[in-house]
C-alpha cells in the first residue's frame, strides 16, 4: 500500500491556490476564482521552470485577449467563433514556443466571450488576475528546500557501489575465480540516474549554475562507471594468474580506499604510469596464455588510466562538516 504522504509543492499550491484566489477577491476582481487556477499552473517543481511556466503564460494569455478583441468583433460572440479562433491562436503559441499557456488562456478567452462585449476595463480585469495568480506562484515558488542532504547521501551509496566493484575486481585478478552476483552494478546505475536528475533540479533551483557542483559530480561519475562497466569483461576473460595482476589488484586496493569526491587522480595517475613502466622493464611472456593474459592486463590499465584522467578533471567538492 503507498504511503501516504503531503510534499511541499502540493503545499504551495494549496496555500498559494487560497492566496491569490483571495486577493483576487480582496480587490473586487470578476471572476477571482481564475486567480487559483492560474496560480496552480504556475507552481513547478523549480525555481527555472516556475519563471518559464509562468512567462509563457502571461504572454499567451495577452495574445489571446488580442484575439479575441479581433476575433470576436468581426465575427461575434458565437461559439463557432472560439473554434476558428483556436484554429489560429494554437499555432500561434506553438510557434511562439509558449503553447504551455494554451490552457490558461483558453480561461481568458471564456471570460471574454461571457462578457458578450470587451471593453477596456474588462481586459484589464483579467489582465489583473493574469498577474496575481502568476504573482502569488512566483512568490511560493521563492521557496525551494535545500537538498544537499539527500545529494550527499547519493554520493556516499555511489562510492560505496564503485568501492565493491573494484574490490571484487580486485579478489578475481588474485584468485582467478568469483561467486559475485554482481548487484552492485545495477545499484549503481540506479543511483546515478537518481542523482543525476535531483542535482539536475537542483541546478534550476540555482540561477548562478556553476555553484552546483554536485551535478558535474554525479556526470564524471557516471562516465566512470561506464568504463567500469566496460572492463568487467576484460578481466572475466583472463583464464590465468600472472604477476603483473597482483601488481595490479594492489594497485586496485589502494585505489578503492581512496574514493570519495576529492580529486587524488593525479595522485594514481603517476602510480599507473610507474606500474606500466615496471612492466615494460619484466620478461617477456613464455607461453600464449600468458601473453594474452598480459596483453587484456595491458589494455584494462589503459582504461583505468581513463577512469583516473576523468576524475582528475573535477576540481573536487567541498565537504561540509
């Protein structure tokens, strides 16, 4: 059974729905009930959308009383003559890139096709709820609440699921062999989408985009586990244990310890570049297993030399005590 439960938009579109309809009434507005609707409309799930929700609204709804000023004057207050008219005004929004404010206005239109007759101070009557339900949804819509808590605690379940994956990583260039089922792969694709499309509101939250540091952080982590992803089968299709892999399951243990949104990169980088240069410097392999062993060794360090030069990218994110 789903939990019930009250989230704050909807509580913003209720306190926000009451509000303007009330101002609306408070200034002896026709129609005051529209002032609601409107601001219900307007209220989005951010900042960024909220100012566009509510800007292709206000133009669509000034489009359409022109409309139906010409629409209406030329052909009458007959209900054919909304039809013809939407056959002009829906295009017209959507050439606009404003057609979001179709519904609004078709609110406008009805009141002006009510009234039988436009006049002056009818058009600024609606222009008047026009701007208080906008108004009222831009004012609640000020208020978004912080989700740095809930986006660092992504970040901690990420480098948890890439710290098993390269453990288990780890224990099959030493052993050979593994039983892992591998869910830890799946969780973390899970959470990466999850992340990424909350930092991605978080982003619209903010209009000075480059303090978001979180959203880079779940994308470079994202392009990483494409390469983990990548080098699973890499490993899987080793039949033998040589040398140069437990060099390289330690290199992976140190590597594991040290994930967390700091970059230490350059760090590893140097650490990959001395192992590759060990070795070049080791016998040659004496039999065809072991040479290609050695040879998807070789090309699984260029891909971890891959995942190191992403994260050297990322300047880091700063952690709050």
């Amino acid at each position: 059974m789903a939990k019930f439960r009250i989230g704050y938009r909807t509580i913003k579109t209720a306190l926000g729905t009451g509000l303007a309809i009330s101002l609306a009434q408070l200034f002896h507005l026709h129609n005051f009930p529209s002032a609601g609707i409107i601001t219900i409309l307007c209220i989005q799930v951010t900042k960024k959308r909220s100012l566009q929700a509510s800007w292709a609204r206000f133009l669509a709804c000034s489009i359409a009383i022109l409309f139906s000023f010409v629409f209406f004057e030329l052909f009458g207050y007959h209900p054919w003559t909304i039809g013809v008219m939407l056959l002009f005004f829906i295009p017209t929004t959507v050439l606009a890139r404003i057609s979001e404010g179709v519904v609004t206005s078709s609110v406008i239109i009805l009141h002006l096709y009510a009234s039988q007759n436009i006049t002056l101070a009818l058009v600024l009557n609606e222009v008047a709820l026009i701007v208080t339900g906008i108004g009222v949804a831009l004012i609640m819509n000020l208020y978004m609440p912080s989700v740095d808590k809930k986006l660092k605690e992504y970040q901690i379940q990420i480098e948890d699921r890439f710290a098993k994956i390269i453990q288990e990583m780890e224990s099959y260039l030493i052993v050979g062999d593994s039983n892992w089922g591998g869910k830890e792969i799946t969780e973390a694709s899970i959470l990466l989408n999850e992340a990424k499309k909350l930092s991605s509101q978080d982003v619209e939250n903010r209009f000075n985009r480059h303090e978001n540091l979180y959203y880079h952080y779940f994308k470079m982590r994202e392009k990483q586990f494409e390469i983990l992803e990548r080098v699973l089968p890499i490993l899987t299709s080793i039949s033998i244990t040589v040398e140069q892999g437990e060099i390289i399951a330690d290199f992976l243990k140190d590597l594991r310890t040290h994930i967390h949104p700091g970059n230490t990169a350059h760090g590893f980088l140097r650490k990959l570049h001395d192992m590759k240069r060990e070795f070049e410097e080791m016998p040659l392999p004496e039999t065809r297993e072991e040479f290609e062993a050695r040879a998807e060794l070789f090309h699984f360090v260029k891909e971890m030399e891959q995942y190191l030069v992403i994260k050297s990218t990322f300047k880091g994110l700063k952690q709050k005590e």
